[in-house]
C-alpha cells in the first residue's frame, strides 16, 4: 500500500451511496491524492466490485481496507493502521446508520462509537489538517431558526437515529478544541438533480411513489401541506462537502447543506403530480388516510419509515446556512432548486418501481447513508 502521491484521504462508509459519490468525487478530482477506504467484511465484496468500475487511473489510487469504522482502530491490522495514520492529511468520516427499522444498540455502536473512533484516529494522525463528519439538521429543535452554531436539542428525541446522531455530534463539539473537525448538518438528502439516482427511497419518496404508482387521476394533498420541506439532492452535499473538506477555513465550522428556498408540501405535490400526469386535490387529506394510501401495492414494499415522515412532515424550522453560503461563494456550486430537477427524481423512482414490479433487486438497499 506504500504511495508517494501528495495527499492521503481515509474515508468511512464506503461502499454506501453516500460515500461512493465521495470518493468519485475525490478520485475525479485530485489526481495526487490516495485514497484509503474502510469497509465492513460483509460488504467487501460490494466494495471491490464498485472499484472495479472506476478508471484505472483512479481505482490504482484506492486502497480498500477490511474493518469497521466503530471498532478499535477502526478494526485495521496494525500494519495498516501504522500506515493510514502516518499518511493521511484528512479523515471523513462518512459511516452512519440511519434506517430507523434497526437495531438501536447497532445504530448507537456505528454512530456514536464511530465517532469516537474517527477522534481516537484524527488525534493519532500527525499529519492531519482536517476531519470532516457528517450529521444532520434532523439533530436540531424543529422550530424557529436554526443556526449553524446552535448545538444539538436535548432530549426528546423523536427516533433513536436522531439521538445517536446528536449524540455523536455533541462529541465532535467536545474534541473541536484538539483537533480541526469540521461538521456537515444536510438535510434529508433526495436524487441526483442529474440523473435522479439515490440508493433508499425514504423520506418524502413514499409520497412521490403515491403519485407515480396510484391509478388514481386525483391524489389528495397529505396533511399539513403548508409545512416546508427541507431536501437537498444528493450531488450538492457531494460539491459541497469536497470544497468544504479541502478548505482551511472550514476546521472549527459547522455547515448547513440545505436548500436555501424550501418549498412547501403542497407545491413540491403539486411538482411531482405534474409530471407524473396526476392532478392533486385542493383539500388536504388526514393523516391516517395518507398512510393508508402509502401502504398501497407496489408502494409499501419500496417505504422504509412512511409513517416517520408522515407523522412529522416537515418540521416549521429554517435552516441558517450562512457558513455554506460563504465557502461555496464563487465556486459555482449552490443548491438547485426543486423544479429543475424535479422531472429526474420522477423519472428515477418510474425506473425503480418499474424494475420492482418486474422481480428486479435493486443493489442499492445498503443501511449505511
């Protein structure tokens, strides 16, 4: 594994959607720069098969290493431990659980013992500049205006994703003073505003495969459909956190990736049922009535938590993103809004419910985001 190259990256998650695109994202894009992967056993795999999809000139800097991003040394044999830390300049810590179907000492383990030893790693590494870790806004209190430099909410908590996650956070705040740790909060994270691609359809997709799937020429608007909807696609998290990541001013710094003009339930409905031809009713539809219609045919096999998010729908709070506005000003990257990608998120979930109904398996079903 010995490398020459200027720069060393160590990534966690890999090879979940999230932290391909990651690691795409970095291989494209610095060519001096080695890449260092942690991957569960059960998962491996998954991991070399993805490798080999990529350039040479890129796979050839991408080293996989077996292990687990919340054991001890992040379960690295000692050699490779010695060399990942010797070499690397940045950690990102990029390995979550967030399907609120598993197990709560899972999701505890792989986000709050992950945390810890991401900082056991970063503290270990001389050369370290920089550790950036992912969180999200589902960390804050759901009302009001929420800032980049407000801490996480204290119990309750609504799932225990939401408190590992806080829990996790509230750590990396604790070792911000010794080591440069840089903190991403996005919100619920949709398809590429491209291609449309995204690995879980959860969140708002049970809806959108209401509108896609139902037989119906009218849909009924779900409750509280003047509450915003805070999503981002997935592609501006990856821009965004690779600038983020490479920027000195960041270290220190929590980042809100969101979108800076939310739009209401109501009008993102009325974008999904135009173009999947549905007309949505004016009235707004109980709630209990909504998750009946989730559990149509077709629909209920894809959701994984339709009634999390319909129990909640969106929350009333605004995101501050003052800290993302300022690292991404003049790199051309910003938050596109939903009506310019929104006929790719359409088309994307018509392939999948398409390749469902067909008897396909879609590869993408991984838990870690």
């Amino acid at each position: 594994m010995v490398s020459s190259l200027a720069s060393a990256v160590l990534l966690t998650g890999y090879p979940s959607f999230l932290a391909r695109r990651m690691a795409e994202q970095i291989l494209a894009h610095e060519p001096n720069t080695q890449l260092y992967c942690v991957v569960r056993s059960k998962f491996l795999p998954w991991a070399q098969q993805t490798r080999l999809t990529l350039p040479a000139s890129q796979r050839n800097r991408m080293v996989l290493l077996e292990g687990d991003a919340a054991s001890m040394d992040m379960g690295l044999s000692g050699a490779e431990y010695r060399e990942v830390i010797e070499k690397v300049d940045k950690i990102l810590h990029f390995a979550q659980y967030r399907d609120v179907r598993a197990d709560p000492q899972w999701a505890h383990h792989t986000n709050v013992q992950g945390a810890l030893e991401a900082l056991e790693m970063a503290y270990a590494a001389p050369r370290l500049t920089h550790l950036v870790c992912m969180s999200s806004i589902d960390v804050l209190a759901c009302s009001g205006l929420a800032r980049e430099s407000d801490p996480p909410k204290s119990p309750p908590f609504r799932t225990f994703i939401q408190e590992s996650l806080a829990h996790a956070e509230r750590i990396y705040r604790r070792a911000a003073h010794r080591i440069p740790v840089t903190i991403l909060r996005p919100s619920t994270m949709i398809g590429d505003s491209n291609t449309g691609e995204i690995d879980r359809l959860d969140g708002p997709y049970p809806l959108f495969m209401l509108l896609v799937s139902s037989g119906r020429d009218t849909i009924p608007l779900p409750l509280r459909a003047d509450h915003l909807l805070h999503f981002v696609p997935v592609d501006f998290v990856i821009r965004s956190a690779h600038i983020i990541a490479n920027s000195p001013w960041s270290p220190g710094k929590t980042f809100h990736l969101v979108d800076p003009a939310p739009l209401s339930a109501r009008r993102v409905f009325e974008l999904v049922a135009r173009v999947a031809e549905r007309r949505s009713s004016r009235g707004d539809v109980p709630s209990f009535v909504a998750r009946a219609l989730v559990r149509s045919p077709g629909v209920e096999s894809f959701a994984r938590s339709p009634r999390a998010f319909l129990d909640d729908f969106s929350p009333r709070a605004r995101f501050d993103a003052t800290n993302t506005e300022a690292i991404l000003q003049g790199t051309g990257v910003s938050c596109p809004p939903f009506e310019s990608y929104v006929e790719a998120i359409v088309r994307y979930v018509q392939g999948r419910l398409h390749e469902q109904r067909e008897g396909g398996v879609h590869p993408m079903h991984d838990p870690l985001l």
